[in-house]
C-alpha cells in the first residue's frame, strides 16, 4: 500500500461517511457541516489527481460561497419543525431507487471496457487548463458567466420584499 | 285503344288516387271521395278493354299460353342473380282475378259514399282503399315473385290500416294487430319459400320457375318445401287453420272494408298464389296436396260449426267467409282436377260474399246494431236489403241454379275423382252451411223485432248503398253461368270459364261437366238442411235453444271458438313472453350493466385510483423519476451487457 | 516517481462517485427540508464533477475535456444554489414552511 492509495481510501471513507451524514441526519445544521466536509474531501480527490487549481476553485466557491449561502438559507427559512426535521415518508422506496442506481452503476464501472490503458496518466497543469479555457472554450466560459449574471439576478428578483412592489 | 300491354294502367290510377288523397285530402272538396270513385271506375272500365283484348286471342290450343308480359327490370344485380322486376303477365286467370278486385272494389268505393258519411277520418279511408286496390291490382298482375312478396304486404298493410280505422276502440286497435301479426307469421313462411325457389331457379320469374320445376330441375324434396313454405303464406293470408283467428276480429274494420278485402279479395289471394304455382305442386311429392287438403277441410268444418252460434251478424258472415275459402283450398287440394272449380268459386264468392256483408253493412248503417239479439223483423222495414240477403244467403247455401251451386257442384266432381272421404266431408258441410246461412237470415230479418228502438229507427238504405247490393244480387245470380260453353262465347270466353282457367294451369283441360247425379245429391242435402234450419230459428227460435241447452260442452266450444285464441293466448304469454323476460334479463344484466355501464365504471375505477399518483409532492415525482432512470439503467445495461 | 495518479486505479475513482452519487440521490427523495434537498442536489453534482475529472486524467490526456467540464459545473452549480435558495425563501415566505411534504397545492 503506497502513501497515495492510503491516502485515497482514507479520503474516500471519510467523503462517504460525510454524505451519508448529509443525507442521514435529522438536524439540518449538522447535515449542511457534514456537506462540507463532503466538499473538502472532494476537493481532496481533485488533489490526488493533479488538478490542484480545480481543488483551489472547489474549497474557494463549494466549500466557501455555497456551503455558506446554503447555511444561510437554513438561518432565513426556519420553521416551526427545525432544526430536526426526521426523513420523509418514502424513504423505503428512495432507498430501493437509490441502491439499485448504485448497484448497476458499480456493475458498469467494474465491467466496462476503458478505450485506452489507464495505467498511462498525463498530468494537466494550470497554464495548460488556463490557455484551453481561453482559448478553445472561450465561448462558453463567458456564457457561463451570462449565467451567473442572469442567476443572480434571478435571484435577487425571486427573493425580494413584496412591500418594494412585485415585479 | 287500351290493350294488355297497358294493364299496368288498371293499378296505377288506384295509386295516383292513393297518393293525391293521402297528401291533399284535407284540402279537396269532400275530402277528394270522388277521386278514388273515380279512379276505381276507370280502372274497371279498362279492366273491361284489357278482357277484350284477351279474348281476342281466344281459343287457344291445349297447352298454348295466350297473354301477355309487360314490364321493365328496375334493379339488376347479375353476380347473384338478383333482378327486381316490375312485371305484368295478363292471362286468363289473371283475367278472373282482375275482374273481380276491380268490380268489387268500384262497387265498395261506391257503397263508401253512403256507409262512410260523416265518419272520421273520411279521407284517409279512401286514400287506403284505393291503395288496396292498387296492391290487389299489381298483386294479380305480378309476373315474379318478389313483387307478388311486396304487393302481399303492401295488402296486408292496408287491410291492419282499415281494420283500424277506429281505432280509438281499444278492440278495434288489437284486432288490427292481430290481423297484421297473423299473416306477417305466415309472410315469412312465403318469403323463405320465394328465397329457397330463388336460390335453386337463379331467377323471380314465375313462369321461368314453373318451366324449371316441370323439367324436373328442383330436387323433389326441396321443391315440396318451398311450396309447403308458399301454401303457409297462402294460410296466413288466406285464414287457414291455425292462421284462422284474425278473420272474425277484423270484422271491427268499417263494413265495406270488410266486404272488399276481407271477402272478396285479399283472403282469396292466397287461393290464388296456391293456383298459380300448381305446376310448383303438381311437381312435388303428393303429400304437399294432402296436406292442403287437409288444412282445408278442417277450415271449412271449424268454420261452419262456429257460424251456428254466433251471435253477431258480421262474425257469422265471416265465418262462412272462412268456410267458403277452406272450400276453395280443398278443391286446390285435389290437383289439376280442383284449380278451375276453385276459380269459379272464387269468381262467384266473391260476388255473393261481397253482398252478404254490403248487406249486413246496410243493416248496421240502418239500426246500428249488429247482434241478432237486437235485431229482428228487418224485412218488413227494408225490403231491398232483405231480398238481396236472401239471394246471397241462397247462392252461398249452394241452391240451384244460382252461382255458388254450379260452384260447389264442380268441387264436388272433382272430389270425387279424388277421394270418397273428402266427398264424404264436403257432402256433410252442405246442409251445415244452409242451415247457419238460413240462420242469419231468420234472427236478422224475419220473426219478432228483439229491440224495438232498432227497429223503429230502421230504414231502407240510400241508393248509393242499395244499388251496389241489386248489382251484385244479380251476379250472385247469373255469374254461375259462365261455365256453359254458349255463354261464354258469348263474352268472348271461349270453351268455357273452367277450360279457359285450366288452360293456364294445368295440363288437361276438363272442362264444365254436369254431373246430374252429384247436383242431385248436393240439392237434397241443402234443401234438407234450409227445412232444418227453418225448423230450428224460426219465430221464437225455441229448438235452437233447447238443443242449445241439451250440449252445453258443445255449445261453449263453439262459442269459445275451440279454445284457439286462448290457446294462442297462452303461447304468447308463457313462451313467448316468457323468453322475451330471458332476453330482458340478458339486456339489462350483460348487456346494459355489464358492458356499457361497465366500461364506463371500470374507466371512472381506474381514473379513480389513478389520481392519486398526483399528489403535489415534489418528493414524490422526483421518486418517479429516478425510479424511470433505474428502470431505464437496468434496461440499458442488460441490453448491452 | 510515479504520480499519484498511477497508483489509483481509475475504478476506484469512480467506485466513489458512484457511491456519493446514490447517496444524494437518496437525499433528494427521502428528505423532507427543501435545503436539505438543495444539499442532496449538491453531493450529486460533485459526484458527477469528480467523475469527469477522472476520465479527464485516465482517458483523455490531449483535450482534458472532463476538466473544463468540471470547472463548469462547478459555475453553474453555484448559480443554481443561490437561485434555488431564492425561490426557497420566497416560498418560506409565502407559507410559513420550508418543508416540500407541506406545499402540494398539485393535489388532485
């Protein structure tokens, strides 16, 4: 067992762990701390992979911006039931969904054929990911910024107060 | 000027009135009466033409048809084999018929002008009239079957709406019923009779049939059924046992309607189907006419026996009615030998018939009354209608030498040939039938006056009534005679009526014959049975009534009518209603419940339960959804892998 | 030496996106706070990105499509939470609650 697969299993426990606490636990609170430690375990991953600006991007906007705008959510929408709120009524059946997409998707990975030999990895620098996202992918960066632009006022005009007139 | 090529003329005025009285009568003066008179008088005057014509090409040679076809073919329909014709064949027999329907139907549409007036719905009577004779008319003219099939209904349907004509009497309505029901049961004996020949011959035409059944080219048993299913049509119409039971109650229709269809023409339409496809019998096996023979006499024997206790005057003529056409079907039932006598007494029935209920009808126009336990005394008060009477009641006892003996005397000849018993029966019938014509005439017109506020009111009928009644005493008188050789010379009927008849439908022709042993015999038994029945009902009627006392099983038989209705009653009631309770119950049950309401529910069920899939839970459509994209995974997967 | 990616065999990568992705899908339908549901979205998306990164690195070294992709999702899912957070509070507002089992005007 090298540092890195020890390393790799010991991130993967933890991320799994991590969502099932997410998806698991009757208090929102805890489940919106146990996604983060979801997001900073993936952020992991991209490490072991070599995509260090990726895991810089992942803790930077997931695990800071999302994950607190999602803790501020749960702050303005508190209702009577919070901060437990015990799972729904069909969680039988979510479970016999859920379980069956992960057994066939496991049954895919495992007996998939791969197009090349995955022993064989190159290794994607940030200039590299820097001048591809620039250059061949320009379009569709800036759209996806018109995206953010376009949420965010979306946003704004969902959620504003009814006295300032409705839109 | 007017020839058989123009027959198609004698029905089509009759029609014309039928369709300008059924549109406009309301408008015309005298709601358009004068038109069907009229039509009917022109449509015997060309009848008289039309004779003429034929007469011309008398004599004929054994076995050489004279006539003529006309016609034209509406529907063709080759790869069946299906042609709808409208086809005329004049001939000697269609001769006879044509002369009766049309004098007899001029002199009722005639008698209708007194009869009639005032009564409701005058120009609607009419208006059917006429279409009867039109029917009647195209009925003996026809030259195939299918249309002899629609003319048979279109008289059938005429004689329900007469029979009907007051039908705000609830009786009146079911005796109409009846009568239509009886005979369409019959109709649909002759239509399968009509298809199955159809079938075999390729074709409709009559005479084209009866060539084929001559050669031999129907399978004999075959044949035999077919004409035993037409014979039940010819029962139906013609009131034979056990289709005799709507005859007495049609006589709720008006008395001229009863005259016209109910004596004289419609119910002889089925002696006349029997005698035009006597070539369809004389080709099938004997016992066709055995079985004719048969259903006649045990008509005429009901018949005359039930006239010896009824009590009104118009049920006591139409059982003779029945007796007369049972009489007609025995002599049918004899063969080649029996086809012209029963002619003649078709030709002279229809007259002396015809008078008796014109009569009868003048009576109930006079008193109205109808039971002979109100009238009485009558022919002191109406002399032409009781002298008229009595000469019918004498013609149809068969009293020499008016017409309906030379009739009687001639089936009885041809009986002979036949069969001792059947001569033996028909000799018994005889004085039968004088002693309940004689009958009738004693209750109705002689001895003491039974309702003396009748017979105060009684008086003699207006000409338009009596003159008809003198015509046809007459011909009940003289119309015999045609069967002399000279006489029928002299109108143009050479060797004869008989041989003029037979030389249509048979084989050999007999010819008249004056057996003076039979005409002595048949005599003597009439004469003893007028004494008789003078005996019985005259005056106070006392041994009518004693002997009336002295069998009562017999008498409630008789009046009973033998049970018949009741029994048919019973039919209906258990059988046939019975089994209509079974469909019922499958209607409602299968049918209704089951199949439509159940489609309905099972489609309101399933919306039901199926509603409840919206439940306006997000979680439970996102379910829905990942639940598809396992399904569609799993599928994927084991498709390709 | 080796990178750490040679070490790894890319199941393994895979193996636990699989898992984290059946396991936000379980979230999304059994839990009844509409943040909550948000969170499950997102444990779903990161699965997802994870696996793109991981082909990118095994399997396309001359494009690294997945990477771009990755840094897309990552875009877009930002702006989706603070839309969807939007629309949560509206509806909070609205009703007094933010649990879905409790907005089903839809009901037949």
């Amino acid at each position: 067992m090298t540092v890195a697969e020890l390393v790799f299993y010991l991130l993967a426990i933890l991320a799994v762990v991590a969502a099932l606490g997410v998806v698991t636990t009757p208090n929102v609170v805890h489940s919106a701390l146990a996604l983060i430690l979801t997001l900073v375990c993936v952020a992991g991953f991209y490490v072991l992979l070599s995509s260090e600006f990726l895991a810089l991007v992942q803790v930077l906007i997931y695990a800071g911006a999302v994950a607190t705008i999602i803790l501020f959510g749960l702050m303005l929408t508190r209702g009577r039931e919070l901060p437990s709120v015990p799972a729904g009524a069909q969680w039988p059946l979510a479970l016999l969904a859920a379980g069956t997409l992960v057994v066939v998707l496991l049954t895919a990975v495992l007996d998939s054929e791969w197009p090349r030999d995955t022993g064989v990895v190159t290794l994607v620098g940030v200039n590299t990911l820097g001048g591809a996202l620039f250059r061949d992918w320009l379009l569709p960066f800036e759209v996806a910024s018109l995206v953010l632009l376009v949420a965010l006022i979306g946003a704004i005009v969902i959620s504003r107060q009814e006295e300032e007139g409705e839109a | 000027m007017v020839d058989m090529e123009q027959a198609w003329l004698l029905p089509a005025l009759p029609a014309a009135a039928f369709v300008i009285l059924a549109l406009f009568h309301q408008y015309l003066p005298r709601k358009g009466d004068l038109i069907a008179v009229g039509s009917t008088v022109l449509s015997f005057l060309l009848a008289l033409f039309v004779a003429a014509d034929l007469f011309g090409q008398l004599p004929a040679g054994p076995g050489e048809l004279v006539g003529n076809t006309s016609g034209f073919d509406w529907v063709e329909i080759p790869d069946i084999d299906f042609v709808l014709r409208i086809g005329f064949r004049v001939d000697q027999v269609t001769m006879v018929m044509l002369a009766v329907v049309s004098f007899v139907g001029m002199l009722v549409h005639i008698y209708s002008l007194g009869y009639m007036k005032g009564e409701p719905r005058y120009g609607w009577y009419y208006a059917v009239l006429s279409l009867f004779v039109a029917s009647m008319l195209t009925l003996v003219l026809a030259d195939n079957f299918l249309l002899l099939y629609v003319t048979w209904e279109g008289v059938g349907i005429c004689s329900y709406l007469l029979i009907g004509h007051y039908w705000e009497r609830r009786t009146a309505a079911e005796a109409a019923k009846k009568a239509f029901i009886t005979t369409r049961f019959g109709d649909v004996f002759l239509l399968i009779g009509i298809v199955m020949l159809w079938r075999e011959a390729g074709t409709f035409d009559m005479s084209e049939i009866f060539e084929k059944a001559e050669a031999g080219e129907f399978g004999k048993t075959y044949l035999t059924a077919a004409t035993l299913l037409l014979f039940g049509g010819a029962a139906g119409k013609s009131a034979q046992f056990p289709f005799h039971v709507w005859l007495p109650d049609a006589m709720e229709g008006p008395t001229p309607v009863s005259a016209l269809i109910h004596a004289a023409t419609m119910v002889v339409a089925g002696v006349y189907l029997v005698a035009r496809v006597m070539p369809l019998f004389e080709a099938s096996y004997d016992g066709a006419l055995y079985f004719v023979v048969v259903v006649g006499l045990t008509t005429t024997f009901m018949a005359a026996f039930m006239g010896l206790v009824m009590t009104d005057i118009k049920r006591v003529v139409a059982y003779s009615t029945l007796n007369s056409l049972g009489l007609m079907m025995v002599s049918l039932g004899f063969g080649e030998a029996g086809v012209g006598p029963a002619m003649l007494y078709l030709f002279t029935h229809a007259f002396f018939k015809a008078l008796l209920f014109l009569g009868c009808g003048s009576v109930i126009h006079a008193t109205e009354k109808q039971e002979t336990t109100d009238l009485g005394g009558l022919a002191a008060k109406m002399p032409i209608t009781g002298r008229t009477f009595a000469v019918g009641a004498l013609a149809m006892a068969g009293v020499v030498p008016l017409s309906g003996f030379f009739a009687k005397d001639e089936i009885l000849v041809a009986a002979q040939d036949f069969s001792w018993a059947a001569l033996l029966l028909i000799l018994v019938s005889l004085p039968i039938t004088a002693m309940y014509m004689l009958r009738l005439y004693l209750l109705t017109f002689t001895g003491e006056p039974r309702d003396r506020h009748a017979y105060e009111h009684a008086h003699e009928s207006p000409p338009v009534m009596s003159w008809p009644l003198v015509a046809l005493a007459v011909l009940a008188v003289v119309s015999g005679f045609v069967v002399f050789e000279p006489i029928g010379k002299a109108i143009g009927v050479h060797s004869g009526f008989l041989g003029a008849v037979e030389n249509v439908l048979v084989e050999e022709v007999h010819g008249f014959s004056l057996d003076w042993a039979m005409a002595a015999v048949s005599t003597l038994l009439v004469v003893g049975g007028l004494y008789a029945g003078y005996y019985a009902w005259s005056g106070a009627a006392l041994p009518a009534k004693a002997a009336g006392e002295r069998f009562p099983f017999l008498y409630r038989l008789l009046r009973n009518k033998f049970y018949v209705d009741d029994f048919y009653q019973w039919v209906i009631n258990y059988v046939v209603l019975g089994l209509a309770k079974v469909i019922a119950v499958f209607d409602r049950a299968v049918v209704n419940d089951t199949g439509v309401n159940g489609a309905g529910e099972v489609t309101n069920g399933a919306g039901f339960f199926l509603k409840f899939q919206q439940t306006g839970k997000l979680p439970n459509y996102a379910l829905a959804m990942i639940v598809g994209v396992a399904v569609l995974a799993i599928v994927g997967f084991s498709v390709k892998g | 030496m080796e990178t750490a990616a040679e070490q790894i065999p890319l199941e393994s990568f895979l193996f636990v996106a699989a898992v984290i992705f059946s396991l936000g899908v379980y979230g999304v339908l059994s839990r009844r706070n509409a943040v909550q549901i948000l969170m499950s979205v997102e444990l779903m998306l990161n699965a997802v990105a994870v696996n793109f990164v991981a082909f990118a690195t095994y399997t396309d070294p001359e494009l690294f499509r997945g990477l771009v992709f990755a840094v897309f999702v990552i875009i877009v899912a930002a702006a989706e939470v603070g839309l969807a957070l939007g629309i949560i509070l509206r509806v909070f507002r609205n009703r007094a609650t933010a649990n879905v089992d409790e907005v089903s005007e839809l009901k037949w």
